[in-house]
C-alpha cells in the first residue's frame, strides 16, 4: 500500500515541479505538468491490481497494466512439469539483461508461460517448493 501511495505522491508532486519549472525550462516543465498525470493514471492502478497467491495446490498472479493484464491460475496436479528458462537479451545500450520465465507443461500438452518479474520474484521459490511437494519434476 504504501509504494502506491509514494507513486501517486510522486506524480502529484512532480508535476507540481513541471509547474513551477515552466519559467525556466519550458519543455520540461511541461513535460512534467502533462506526463505526471498520465502516469498516475496508467501506471499507479496497476500496483493495487497485481497479486500473487499461492497454496499448497497451485498459485494465482496477476501482473501488467490494468487494462490489459496478464493472468495466470495453474494447479500443480494438472502439470507435467515446470521449466525455469533464462533468456538473455541486449539492451539499448549494449548491456545484457537476463529474462527468467516458468513455463509450466500441463499434461493435456498446453503449456503457459509464467513471466519472473519482480513480484513473482519474491513468490518463485515457495511456488517451486510447492509444486516440489506435489511431485511436480523441475528442470532448471
């Protein structure tokens, strides 16, 4: 709860900035005055949407903008097993950053694609220990 409400605060107070800034610059104070509350809009409702719940018998997420979100429901005992995949790709700037997705392979041979992100970040290892339990094989 509170990073939505210091998202929401930064907003406000950023195009507060852009307001008191369109004197001297005008592109970013602008900028600011009219990207802050599209942000807010966009983004901030987003934070309040995304979950992940997770239960001896599957988990639930949900993640992405709020008119458009990405949701899963997956049950360990419907799944064949659960693949960790790392995928490396370039950056704008010629950096690499590593992508880390769970697919997980259902037995009627549907698979989905469980996207690693922050949030899933801090539930992955209990969702793995769970499926573990369940007899689900992991391939990493």
């Amino acid at each position: 709860m509170s990073v939505i409400l210091g998202a929401a605060a930064g907003c406000v107070v950023g195009a507060a900035v852009g307001w008191v800034l369109r004197g001297w610059s005008a592109r970013l104070g602008w900028g600011l005055v009219i990207m802050c509350p599209l942000l807010l809009v966009g983004m901030v409702p987003g934070l309040a949407t995304d979950y992940v719940r997770i239960d001896p018998n599957g988990f639930e997420c949900r993640y992405g903008f709020w008119f458009a979100p990405k949701q899963h429901a997956v049950r360990f005992d419907d799944l064949r097993e659960i693949r960790w995949v790392e995928t490396e790709r370039r950056t704008r700037r010629g950096g690499t950053q590593i992508d880390i997705d769970l697919l997980c392979m259902q037995k009627d041979g549907r698979q989905q694609k469980v996207d690693v992100g922050d949030l899933m970040k801090q539930a992955v290892n209990e969702i793995l220990e769970n499926a573990d339990a369940r007899g689900v094989p992991i391939y990493r």
